[in-house]
C-alpha cells in the first residue's frame, strides 16, 4: 500500500465515492477554465489519477525523506 494513499480519501470512502471524485477531478483538469486558471499562474497541468498519483507522492515523499536524512532531520 502506499504511503499516499491514506491521504487520498477519508477513511471508509467506497471505491464508488472514490471513482466519481477522480472522475469530477478528471473533468475539472480538462476544462478550459482550469487550463485558463493554471496559464495564469506558474503550475503545470499535471493531473493524475489513482495509482499513478499514489506511485507520484511515494516518490515525492521518497526524495523529500532522502534530503531531510541528508541533513539530520530524521532517523
């Protein structure tokens, strides 16, 4: 299991829940609004569903862990 993947949904969503809310997050990426929304900002469209965006923080939280040891913050 990813490390992610509790912060993902609250506790007890059904994969039901879990699949309309990647769904209503899948359109809003899509939508000329949002891609309006990001070119006025300096994000990146960058939308990721499910595993990949579980896959996607365990990498990230791997590098961040990796400095912060690098720099004795953590054990």
């Amino acid at each position: 299991m990813s490390k992610a993947a509790p912060h993902l949904a609250t506790k007890g969503v059904s994969p039901a829940q879990a699949a309309f809310w990647e769904e209503a997050m899948a359109r809003m990426a899509a939508s000329e609004e949002w891609a309006r929304a990001i070119a006025a900002t300096t994000f990146t469209r960058n939308f990721l569903r499910g595993r990949d965006f579980a896959k996607y923080l365990d990498e990230e939280f791997a590098a961040a862990w990796a400095v912060m040891a690098d720099l004795g913050l953590v054990k």
